[in-house]
C-alpha cells in the first residue's frame, strides 16, 4: 500500500448488509496468503467481522478464514491457497458504508495483482 490515492475508494454506496460482498478476479491464478484493506479517509467504514473465499474458476469457493475489521486498516492472512478469484463477505454490520480506499493482495510470488481505487 502506498496511501497515495486517499481521495478514491470503492464503497457499499449504502450502509453495510449482511452478506455483502466484494470479488476481485486475478490475471492468473496465484499463490495467495493475506489481504490488507485501507479505509483510508473513511476509516470507521469497516467490516466488523469477514470472511474471505478464493477461487480457481469463480464458480467452486473454499474458505480461507474469517477475520474481524479494523478502523483505518484491515489485515487478515492466512496459509498459502492458489486463487484466480477471491472474494470477501461481510458477516457482521456497523453503522455507515463499507469502504476500501487501498486493497493489496499479499502472496509467495513477485508479481501480485494490487487493486487500488476500486
């Protein structure tokens, strides 16, 4: 994460719902083992409680964890999966949007797909 877009974020547009998710599809299928989300500016507009899935084809998910949010910076990890997709669900709400200025994909190999501004 490089903080430099702050001004961006993908959001809920909405206040946040069980259930609610977000799916990021990779150039390849990879070795992945975390995933870091910055709420940047919108700091209290966080998942109290997660989980993530990961993919090969979009269509099977295999659970990878779940993990409680944070203001300003959600971290969750977890041991190494190869995914093409992954997928994160809300489990428990707060009050306000679900926002995510900065989100990193953390894994074994070099060349790591991170989506920032969503």
């Amino acid at each position: 994460m490089d903080h430099k877009n702050d001004k961006k974020r993908w959001s809920t547009n909405e206040g946040q719902k069980v259930g609610h998710w977000l799916s990021i599809e990779l150039d390849k299928p990879k070795l992945v083992n975390g995933i870091n989300m910055n709420h940047g500016r919108s700091k209290n507009d966080y998942a109290p409680k997660y989980k993530i899935e990961t993919s090969l084809n979009g269509k099977d998910w295999q659970s990878v964890g779940e993990f409680k949010g944070t203001a300003k910076l959600s971290i969750a990890r977890f041991k190494d999966t190869e995914a093409k997709f992954i997928r994160l669900s809300i489990l428990e709400k707060k009050g306000g949007y679900w926002s995510i200025h900065e989100l990193d994909i953390t894994g074994k190999e070099k060349t790591q797909k991170t989506v920032s501004s969503l």
